[in-house]
C-alpha cells in the first residue's frame, strides 16, 4: 500500500501543484454524474483515492484467509495482488477513454511524438505499468527478471494502444507511448529488485521436504 500510495502521489505531484490537486479531486463532487464521475480523469483520480481503504480491506482480508489456511508468505501475495490492480487499473482506465483527435491516430516513428511531450504526460506514461513492474516479481516467481517484466509490460502497452485504436477512441496510438510504459515497469521493477531477489533467495534456502520412498 505505501507503495501505490507513492505511485499515486507522484502522478499528482508531476501533473499539478497541491492546492490545484484538491480542487481537481473535488470538481466531480460538484456534478454528481455517472458521466462525470466514470468518463472523466478527475472522476477516476477521486474515484483512485476512495477506493484506497477498500483496497486495504480486500488485502487484509485476502491475507487473513490465506494465513488460516496455511499459506506461506501470505501478505505478501496479497500486498502485491492488490497493489497490482489498484496501481494499474486506473492508469489504463484513463488511457481507455475517448480523446480529442479527429479520429484514431497511429504514430509508429520511435521518439518523434517524444520530443513533443509535456513533462506530466512523460511521468504519466511511465507510471502506467510502474506498479506491475514493481509489484509483479514479488508476487509471481516467474516474473523475478526485469527482462520478463519489459517484455510483460511492452505486451500489455501494445495491447492498450491497439485497443484504442480498434475501438476509434479519438487518440493517438504512439510506439513511443510503448517505449515509456515498458520503461517504468522496468525501473520500477528495479527499484523493487533487492526485495524480490531477497524472496528468491529465501525461497531457494528453504528446507525441502523430503518424500519417504
């Protein structure tokens, strides 16, 4: 949770200043129309934030259900299930709602629609997949490499950018939009990369059971 929690106060830290947040934040609370609240980025970012301690029930509650059941690191693999859709959902929510373009757009040129982005939509785009890459290795043992969290995250950006394409969002389907979503699951992943190695390594030094023949 004070890991999604970082993940979403740097998205508002990189997109406006403090007071502009809370006014951003409160601005659904003004409409209260499903229309605002579902197809908006400031319904969704309220939405994000009071969805916060109900994330942190179903964790609770996920990791009290497998502890009686004996399972092995349970808050761990609910930490990071739970911290994987909350950190992600969101951001592909946001991605998924129709844009300004006249029509859909495909930009296939590494780096050229880079050059012209703001600061806020660089950060966003790299946030996007921050939380699978970071949460994803410790949950999964598959997936404790950074090469396979690029290539898991790359997978899931095309995916989005196909599907805004496919369903005439009115948005750009940019290559670079990829490039920056691979690359926070890849940093994120990195910065999470001493916990999940220590999990492998404690797995791996664990005592297996021998079968009697």
């Amino acid at each position: 949770m004070i890991i999604g929690l970082a993940i979403l106060g740097a998205a508002l830290a990189a997109f406006a200043p403090v007071g502009t947040v809370f006014r951003m934040l409160s601005m659904p609370l003004h409409r209260p129309e499903w229309q605002v609240w579902v197809g908006t980025f400031n319904g969704i970012a309220l939405i994000t934030v009071a969805a916060l301690p109900l994330a942190a029930l179903v964790a609770w509650a996920l990791a009290r259900c497998r502890s009686a059941a004996g399972v092995p690191s349970a808050w761990r693999m609910s930490l990071a299930e739970v911290g994987i859709v909350y950190g992600t959902v969101p951001w592909v929510w946001m991605i998924l709602l129709p844009g300004d373009e006249d029509g859909a757009v495909v930009s296939l040129v590494p780096l050229r629609d880079l050059v012209t982005m703001a600061t806020s939509q660089i950060v966003g785009n790299l946030l996007v997949f921050a939380a699978l890459g970071c949460l994803a290795p410790l949950r999964f043992a598959a997936l404790a490499s950074v090469p396979r969290i690029l290539a898991l995250a790359g997978g899931c950006s095309v995916l989005v950018e196909t599907a805004q394409c496919v369903l005439r969002l009115d948005r750009v389907s940019s290559v670079d939009d990829v490039l920056l979503n691979t690359v926070g699951a890849g940093l994120a992943a990195l910065a999470s990369r001493p916990w999940w190695r220590a999990t492998a390594g404690a797995s791996s030094d664990r005592p297996r059971s021998v079968v009697p023949r």
